[in-house]
C-alpha cells in the first residue's frame, strides 16, 4: 500500500506543493517518495512507498519504454503473476519484481479496460502524453481511497484530502455531505469541491474536466431468476468456500509478515482460520480488549487463536487511550465520527506497526454481503414469505430481547416522516438500514445551528443519495434483503466502514489491510446465494457458518453478530467526558458553523440524567460535534 497524487496544471506545480503532498501521505508510505514531472512542467505524479512486494526495486512513478505512459499505484494486485506471465509473452519488459508494473503495461495494451483486468484493493493513476489524458481508477469496492478536486481548469487526485488541500485545494466546508452522515451519496464528502471517485469506476480528466465512467457493479439476479436456482444447499456453500478460500490465498502472497486482526465475530475467525490452513507458521493474531467486559472479546478471540493454531496478542484499551486518540484519528479518517470504534482501530493499527507488521488480514464486507447487521435481519424476516406473523415477532424478541439499549441504536423505532416517504416512493419500500440513517440524522439535527436548519429544512439527503444510484438496473425486481445490501455497500461501506474502521486507521501507521470478502469473484458469488442462505430466520451470515465450520468453534459458529463499538462513558469521571468538555469549550467550536453549541454543552451537562438507550444516542452526537470541531482545527476549514 501506498500513498498517490497527480496534478494536472496549465501552469505547473510549484516544487513545495509537491513536497507537502509527499509530506501530507507519508503515513502511507514511509520506506520511500518520489515525484515525475512532465517535460513542461505541468503534469505531476508523486507517490509514497510502503514496500510489500519487489522490496527493492518496486520504486514508482513507473514510467513505458517510450516514455509516454506513466503511472502511480496504490494497493495490491492479486495473481499479478500469471498477467505478467502473458504480458511478457507478448512482448513486454519488466524492470521490476512489483506487482504494480503490470497495471502499465496492461493500460498500454488495452487502455481504460486495464481496469477489468486488475484484481484486489488498488487505486491507479495513469498520465497518457499521447492522448493527453489522466485516468484514475478505483478498486470496485472502494477499499483504497481516492479523492479528486478541479480549480481554475486545474485537476487534482490523491489518496486522501489532506494531500489535496497541501496541493492548493481550498478546504471549505460542504454542508451537505457533513450533515447527511455516512449514507450520504459517495462521492459526496465533508469538503466543498473534493469529490471521491466511486468505487468500480475510473475518472477521466482532459482540459480541465473531469468524466466518470462504471467499469464493475455489483449485480444482484433477479427474484424471478432466484427461483430458478436448483442448486442444492451443499452446493451453494461448496461454491462460496472455494471462493473466500481462493480469495485468502491470494492475500496470502507478499515479500512480508502477513498477520491478522481478530475478534470474537464469524468474519475475522473465518478468515484466521482459513489462511492458518495455508500456513505452515502460526499467524499472529491481534485483538482489541476494552476493561468493559460487556464489550471486551478477548476469551473468545484468543480461544480462536489456539484452535486454528494463530498465536493471539491482546492490545488492551481504555477510555483514556480513545480520548488521547481521537483527534489524531479524525485527522486521518478525514470525516466525522459517532463512535470510538474507528479510534480504538487506529491504536490497534498503531501497536502492530510497532510489532513489525505491515500486513494484516481484516474481516470488512462479510455483513454487508451476508445480511449480517440486524438491521439486514429485519428485512430479511419482514419479507419472508414462508413465516408467519406469530413467527415473525418471536424471532424478533429473540434477537433484540436481551440489550435493550444497543437494540433502540440498531434498531430504532420506524420512521415515517418525509424523507422516509420519499424513500419508499423511491423503491417501493423502506429498508430497515435507513431507517437506522433516518434515526442517526434525526438524532443530530437537533444540534444544528438555527441558519444551517433553515437552510436544509426542504433537502432530503438520504433520498438524494439513491437517486444517484441506478436503482432500475441494480434494485428493481431484486428480494429485499439484496436490495438493502446493495444500497449499503454503496454508501455505508464506503463512506464508512472502509473508511475510519479500515483503510484510514490502518494506513495511520502504515498497515496494509487485505480485505478477503471484498474480493470481486467472492462478490459475484455472494450476490447469487439465496437470501434464506444469507438470512436463515434470525441466524446471519448462514452460508459463511456452513462453509467455515471447520475452523470455527461452536461458540463462534453459534454467535449472533455483535456491533463493534466502544464502551460509552461510565460516569462524570469517565476520560471522554473531559475530552469533550476541553473540545465544546475551543475557540474552534464557536467557529464552526454546523452545530449549536449552546444545545450540545446542554446535552453535555444533562448526559448522566437520561435513560442508557438515549445516553448512549446522545454520546453518538457528542462524538460527531467534538469531530467537526477537530476538522476545523486539523484542515483550517472555511
């Protein structure tokens, strides 16, 4: 994994903007920097290495043999081998042991369709002189980030904001993308003019413009064609552990130590499991633990450990680490947050680095493809047709019956104002999923300041979301439980599960995480898996337990999904409290102009005085408030 940039000018690049871009993603890359620069000036690509294959003499930018192509690339290419086999059958020289050389050549031979050749979590920038284009292009699932801005016929890209804004982007706020939280459209974000390439597509930037085009989706079959799947149970399960097993092996290949994340959850064990077949070495397996045992996973993750044969290392958290943290962790995820998950990630990252890791296997996408939130559990069960009312209400007492308050935040009360409305006008029906982002925005809108309310009372983010989405191609005619899946992976998922609990946290201390469900062959294998096999009555993910059990304890092959989060504040004297009293009180917050922070010093106050599912509600918008206020420090917002 890397850190990338590239500057299309009219007038050139000034040498310190180039040198604080470098300095801006050296987190990214720190075993070395390097910047080419065009004959007149005015094209730049830099780039900052974190060596995992070819360790030396994988130095980029890359540059063809008639020096007309040059590109930048962040991430990993699996069964890279096999396409450099070919490419050299067919003519082509390669100076160097890296996976990356392959996405230049293969743009040489088959221009913007390099992109459907390419397998893994990447992020490519290529500078065409013949054609006087820049391509940028962005894995399908949006598992390495990639940002771009246009200013004065100037366009920019980068790995992250923050190297844009050391480019000469201004950092202004939008309000939009700041107040619609994660399920906003993608490739909105928190910064006016900064826009994210979505994932599974390529941008192209000529004269000063910039053209987006879809080059992969995620495709669902039809509930029609559904029906028509005869494959047996054992069949479907086959053909889903042959493709995460393949995946795994895959991530497998590096020139490094490859370790692994764990916690209590089906996704991580799984994974652990299935790359300690492959080992002949114990895998070392990291675990966060919290003093909360109402959060902490230790015994079940290190229990793991010892039965797929990983050796388990604890790294305990407190909340005095979390609120230490925070504000370094919102400078790299770059967005607001509404829990200490994402900082707690970021001190995991950050004790492996010092463990002499750089590349770690994490657990992302399983839920997301599998129906794994309860949220996906509830469509599940509220669209079966096979169950009836009494069964439907007792599976929900069930799953919800036994944490009242993580069940209000998982799932809330149903919405019906009008953004809901127009939801359901919109696809016929209102997933559960937002429904949970409708109760997020209302949870916070109250903390708005009074001119910021006036100027959204009439917009609908959510809604405005999924008309940019081609829900006719990809949603329509779709069950359910698929619709709501493909609707989260394409806002949720990368907005922000792959943001502040992965990439971001994890290229903090320069930690390459390799995401084996967000594999695009596992993908198309998932989507084809029937939605009782995702869901079977309140029982997730039914086709990852089948097809992992080998490697799974009972207990973990039993358990439901728990939320990963962090323990909320105890009492008055909890580190947190502190953290937001010091924070509400900056100058900083009286600058930003997003929230009302006469409301949110109330809020504060009165925390201890209300019910634990409305406290714990409450300390979600504190963290957003004391976020915006850090990114109105950390960027100079305006």
């Amino acid at each position: 994994m890397c850190g990338i940039f590239a500057a299309m000018t009219t007038n050139g690049l000034a040498p310190e903007r180039c040198a604080a871009a470098l300095k801006a993603l050296y987190h990214r890359g720190p075993d070395g920097s390097n910047c080419w620069t065009s004959n007149n000036g005015r094209w730049v690509l830099g780039h900052t290495r974190l060596s995992i294959i070819g360790l030396n003499n994988g130095v980029q930018p890359m540059t063809s043999p008639d020096g007309a192509i040059h590109s930048v690339v962040n991430g990993e290419f699996y069964g890279y081998k096999a396409i450099r086999e070919q490419l050299q059958k067919n003519g082509y020289q390669f100076n160097t042991d890296s996976d990356s050389e392959i996405a230049l050549h293969l743009y040489h031979q088959r221009g913007t369709q390099v992109a459907t050749e390419l397998r893994g979590e990447f992020a490519v920038i290529i500078a065409d002189e013949r054609e006087q284009i820049m391509i940028a292009i962005r894995d399908r699932f949006g598992v390495k980030p990639l940002y771009y801005a246009t200013i004065n016929g100037n366009v920019y890209f980068a790995s992250e904001i923050k190297a844009l804004l050391a480019l000469g982007v201004p950092a202004r706020w939008d309000l939009e993308g700041a107040t619609a939280g994660p399920s906003r459209s993608h490739e909105i974000t928190e910064f006016a003019g900064i826009y994210s390439v979505p994932q599974g597509s390529y941008a192209i930037a000529k004269d000063g413009n910039v053209r987006i085009y879809t080059y992969w989706d995620w495709e669902f079959p039809t509930a029609a064609e559904m029906k028509m799947d005869q494959r047996s149970e054992a069949e479907v399960i086959e053909e889903f552990r042959e493709a995460l097993q393949d995946s795994v092996k895959q991530r497998l290949v590096a020139d490094v130590e490859v370790a692994s994340y764990l916690s209590g959850g089906i996704d991580s064990c799984a994974v652990l499991g299935l790359a300690q077949q492959c080992m002949d070495r114990p895998i070392r397996a990291f675990t966060l633990t919290f003093d909360n045992p109402l959060y902490d996973e230790a015994a079940i993750a290190e229990a793991t450990a010892k039965h797929v044969g990983a050796s388990y290392h604890p790294i305990p958290i407190t909340g005095r680490d979390i609120a230490d943290s925070y504000s370094d962790a919102i400078w790299h995820s770059e967005t607001q947050m509404f829990n200490g998950h994402g900082v707690a990630k970021y001190m995991l990252s950050r004790e492996v680095q010092k463990a002499g890791i750089k590349v770690v296997f994490t657990g992302e996408g399983a839920d997301e493809m599998l129906g794994g939130y309860p949220f996906f559990r509830i469509d599940a069960l509220n669209h079966n047709p096979t169950l009836s009312r009494d069964e439907k209400v007792a599976f929900m007492q069930e799953m919800f019956g036994s944490n009242q308050a993580t069940s209000a935040l998982t799932m809330p009360e149903q919405i019906t104002d009008e953004e809901m409305q127009a939801i359901h006008r919109r696809l016929g029906w209102a997933p559960a999923s937002l429904n949970v982002s409708m109760a997020m925005k209302n949870g916070i809108a109250p903390f708005w300041s009074d001119e910021l309310t006036a100027q959204l009372q009439q917009r609908n983010p959510i809604a405005a979301g999924l008309d940019r989405l081609p829900l006719t191609q990809r949603v329509a005619g779709r069950d359910h439980l698929n619709q709501a899946l493909y609707i989260h992976a394409k806002t949720m998922l990368p907005n922000f599960i792959l943001n502040y609990l992965g990439d971001r946290m994890e290229m903090a201390h320069s930690i390459e995480g390799r995401v084996p469900f967000l594999d695009h062959h596992v993908a198309e294998v998932a989507a084809r898996v029937p939605v009782n096999m995702k869901v079977k009555g309140i029982r997730e993910k039914h086709v990852l337990r089948e097809a992992a059990k080998d490697v799974l304890l009972p207990e973990v092959y039993n358990r439901q999904k728990h939320p990963f989060t962090t323990p909320p504040a105890r009492n008055k004297k909890d580190p947190m409290l502190g953290f937001y009293h010091d924070t509400f009180a900056s100058q900083a917050a009286k600058d930003q102009p997003i929230y009302n922070m006469q409301k949110a010093h109330a809020a504060l106050d009165n925390l201890f005085e209300c019910s634990d599912e409305q406290r714990m509600a409450t300390e979600a918008s504190l963290q957003r408030i004391a976020s915006a206020i850090i990114m109105q420090v950390k960027f100079g917002m305006s």
